[in-house]
C-alpha cells in the first residue's frame, strides 16, 4: 500500500465519503472515467453499494438512493471510537441525530447527523473497515468544506467535538469552515463540500462536461488550493481540489 494509506482515524478526521444516487450503474460509468476508479459490490454505511476503488485500495462508495426525496448528494463520514456518545455531544451541543447509529455487518457503526445550521455529515465507528484505504492523491478524498452561515458558531461547535482533529500543529486539517456565500447564492443552506484530488482542475472540469455534469463554480484559488465546485450527471455536489 501507499505510505499515506491510513488503518487508524482519530475522532474527527473524515475517514470516509459515499453518494446517495438514483442510478448507480451510471454512476459507476461517470466516476469510472473521471477518476480512473473500479468497482466491486459490498456494503456501505445504511446499505448496499459499489465499492469504488483507487488502484485496489477503497476511497468511497455509491449507493443506491432508495427514496426519492432523499438528495443526491455526497456524504462525508467522521471518525469517531463511539459513534452513540458522539450523538449525545452532538444533541447537547443544539446539532440533531438523522439517523441513528446502526450496525453495518462487522464493518462498522454509522450514524448520520446535522449541526445546528443543518448541515449534514456522518459518523463511522469502525470494525473491520476503517475507512479510506487511500487519500490525498489523485482520485481520492483532498478535503471537506463546510460551508455555514455562521463561521464563528461552526467553529466553536466542530471545535468542541473535534479539537484535536482541528487544531493539532502536528497533523494537516482535511476540513475547514467558510461562509456559504463565498461561493454559493446566499440562499444555499449550509452544506458540507467533498473534495477529491486532481491534477489538473481546469482539465477535470472538461471531463466532468463531457460525461454529462457541470459546473457550478469554476476554477478559484483558496487557502487550501485549486478549487472547482461541480455536479455529476444525476446533481450530486463536489469539488475537484488540486494542491
């Protein structure tokens, strides 16, 4: 495995990311092409999925989206030893609980949450899948973005549930905070963006327009990097990150 493949999270850092999407064939196609991925079938948190796959190691999942008013969208998983007692700092802190925590087989224990903007994202308590096999090459999860309304909230809300992943010196952050208006209308409700590496943003853009998605922020610098916001062909949300 690569130097970067990590077998352990501590709580806080994403660790995983799947897509809720109508047709997942088509996703397997679109992803395939944009970013060299392969697929096996497997599970993921709250079902059956597509395991994507980065020259063999795991980097996320697709999974079918079996209700119809469930958003197409990109969830990013934090890593937690305790996904149950997370829930309950999480309610006490004025986010809510999704869904709650359930078994996945013997891999893990999901949960799906929302702070107190709304913003959604998962909790993975690992069993024997701990997350991403591979990370921060290309192909494969860069970064996670909230985006709130109210940066100065989020931060002390993430910062009481996750301080070490925040802010110790010693590790790079892979998540950050920004107003939802820096980039979205300021009407978009705050929302976690998952970033995957690329080598070349302006070059990935065009294939994600060729494979039938488009472009909802073209190429912009930021503190982290390059950044693209895209949609896939069936509207699911992401970001192509180069550093």
């Amino acid at each position: 495995m690569a130097e970067n493949r990590a077998s352990v999270y501590g709580e806080g850092v994403p660790c995983w990311v799947d897509a809720q999407l109508p047709d997942v064939e088509a996703g397997k196609r679109f992803y395939g092409e944009l970013f060299g991925w392969t697929f096996d079938e497997g599970s993921a948190p709250h079902g059956t999925a597509a395991w994507a796959r980065k020259d063999g190691s795991p980097v996320a999942a697709l999974a079918h989206k079996t209700d119809g008013r469930m958003p197409t969208v990109w969830t990013v998983y934090f890593a937690t030893p305790d996904a149950e007692a997370l829930c309950r700092r999480i309610v006490a802190g004025g986010g809510r609980v999704v869904r709650v925590p359930l078994p996945e087989d013997d891999l893990g224990t999901a949960a799906l949450v929302a702070d107190p903007e709304g913003a959604v994202f998962g909790l993975w308590q690992a069993g024997s899948h701990p997350g991403f096999g591979e990370r921060n090459v290309p192909g494969t999860f860069g970064w996670a973005q909230l985006y709130a309304r109210d940066t100065e909230a989020a931060n002390a809300f993430y910062g009481g549930l996750f301080h070490d992943a925040l802010f110790d010196s010693d590790t790079e952050p892979e998540f950050g905070r920004a107003p939802v208006s820096d980039v979205f209308p300021a009407e978009m409700p705050p929302h976690f963006l998952v970033h995957f590496r690329v080598e070349d943003v302006a070059a990935s853009v065009e294939e994600v327009e060729r494979l039938g998605g488009r472009v909802q922020a073209p190429p912009f610098e930021t503190s982290y990097g390059t950044v693209a916001v895209v949609t896939d062909n069936q509207g699911a949300s992401f970001a192509l990150l180069r550093r």
